[in-house]
C-alpha cells in the first residue's frame, strides 16, 4: 500500500498546492473559503504535514540516509559513531538496522 493512498485528500490538495508554487498565504485563502471557522482550524496543521513531506522528499528525509557522515565520536572500543543529521548520532553497527547506506 503505498502513501498516497492512506493520505486524506485534503493533504493531498495542499501538498499539490505548494508543489505548484502557491503560498502558505494563498493556501490558506483557497481552503478558507466555503468553510466555517471551527472547520478551518486544521489548515496550518495541513500545511505543515505537506511542508514535512516536501522536505522528506526533496532532501531524502529528515536525516541524510546515505553517507558518508561525518564521525562524531569514537567509542573506546573503537567503533565510529557517525553524526548522520542535527542531533541524530548513530554507530556504524547500527547503521543499516536503522535503514541508512552507507558509500
């Protein structure tokens, strides 16, 4: 089952809208529209997931999933533990278990 068929349609509407080069600003006009304000409460919420999704996809996730990184440290046994994004450290035996690639 891939993702966009769990992803409700009106995230799919505001990821193709900021795909398209629209603003936030704009984005939240067009939806506002026909909506009662206790209805309308969600559109930031909606945007935000779609920006979240554009970043994943543009930029390969959250942190880079395929190296090389850095190293962060070195464990006393030797191991490298490599800064694989902001605040995200993770030791070359773990690597592949958490999905990243390395090379």
């Amino acid at each position: 089952m891939s993702d966009q068929s769990v992803m409700s349609p009106a995230r799919e509407r505001v990821y193709q809208m900021l795909r398209s080069g629209m603003s936030e600003r704009e984005i939240d006009i067009t939806l506002r529209r026909g909506r009662h304000k206790s209805e309308s409460g969600d559109i930031s919420q909606l945007i935000s997931l779609a920006k979240d999704r554009i970043v994943f996809e543009d930029e390969g996730g959250p942190v880079r999933w395929q190296g090389p990184w850095p190293v962060s440290y070195v464990r006393s046994t030797g191991e490298a533990v490599y800064r694989v994004g902001a605040g995200h450290d993770v030791p070359a035996s773990a690597l592949k278990a958490w999905g990243f690639r390395y090379g």
